[in-house]
C-alpha cells in the first residue's frame, strides 16, 4: 500500500466534498448530465438514514480520491456484502496507487464485518479500469445482466 495515504470515513460536514467527488465521476464518465443529488438529499441519504458510507483516501491531508460504498445481501452465502458504488481518484494522482490502496482499504473493511464477497460495476468502455481491477484479481461476472426500474418506470410498477 502506498505508504503516504490514510483513510477517514466521511463526516457530516463533507457532504459539499462528496457532491464534488460525485460529480468529478460523472463528468469523468460523461454522466455529469445526469447528477441530480444534492447537498441536502445526500446528507439525508448518507448520515441520517446511514443507507451508504464514504471512505476518503488523503494524501499530506488533502482527499484525492473516494469510495462510496454500502452492503447488500448474499442469500446464496448467508451473510452481506459490501458494495461499491463509486470509486474514484483525481486526476493528479492517479497511477500512483490511490486507487488500489481504497480497494484493499474497502476489502479490509468487508473482512473485518464478515462479509462473504465484494462487489462493483464498471462501465464496459472503461478499459483502463477493467485492467486495473482485473490486475487485482476481480472477476467480470458475464453471466449475468444488470436490470433497473427508474423515475416514471419505477413509479407505475409501484402503483
């Protein structure tokens, strides 16, 4: 692990330093577009429902990468998961192995509450992380396909 990064989860008072991060990923991801969380939205979300957690990766300090991430449930072993929803570095420091020092971070934090596996996406045209995650051992799940209901579709199937 790169020896000049320390770990904090995110506090209250990050919820500003979340959005940002969230939104360098969309922008990265050509989805900036498509971000309408809020401030106040996360904090509800976040610290007062706890439905996720944040995990900054500080260099000197200073964040320069996060991993949003909350757990999911295995029936197959019994127990949770932990799933990573965003993963994401500044530019400026990637390469530097930030990125792999939050992974093993959030793989520690998975062993020690027990959890039977971890698990993310990856956008199919991302190539450079797909090496990066394949270089670490992870495994593409092409069996299987990933379905959503949203917005208008999410809200006729509810009623």
């Amino acid at each position: 692990m790169c020896p000049d990064v320390t770990f904090r989860f995110a506090r209250r008072e990050d919820v500003p330093l979340i959005l940002r991060f969230i939104r360098d990923l969309a922008d990265y991801e050509g989805m900036l577009d498509k971000v309408v969380a809020d401030e106040a939205t996360l904090e509800e979300w976040i610290f007062d429902r706890k439905k996720a957690e944040v995990l900054f990766a500080l260099v000197e300090g200073q964040e320069v990468g996060f991993a949003l991430f909350f757990h999911n449930f295995s029936t197959f072993l019994g127990r949770a998961g932990l799933y990573l929803e965003d993963l994401f570095v500044l530019p400026a420091y990637r390469g530097k192995g930030y990125g792999k020092a939050l992974l093993k971070r959030l793989a520690a934090i998975a062993v020690e509450r027990g959890c039977g596996r971890m698990e993310w996406w990856c956008l199919d045209w991302n190539q450079s992380s797909i090496d990066f995650y394949r270089a670490m051992g992870a495994e593409p799940m092409s069996d299987w396909t990933v379905y959503r209901l949203a917005g208008d579709t999410l809200r006729n199937l509810a009623e």
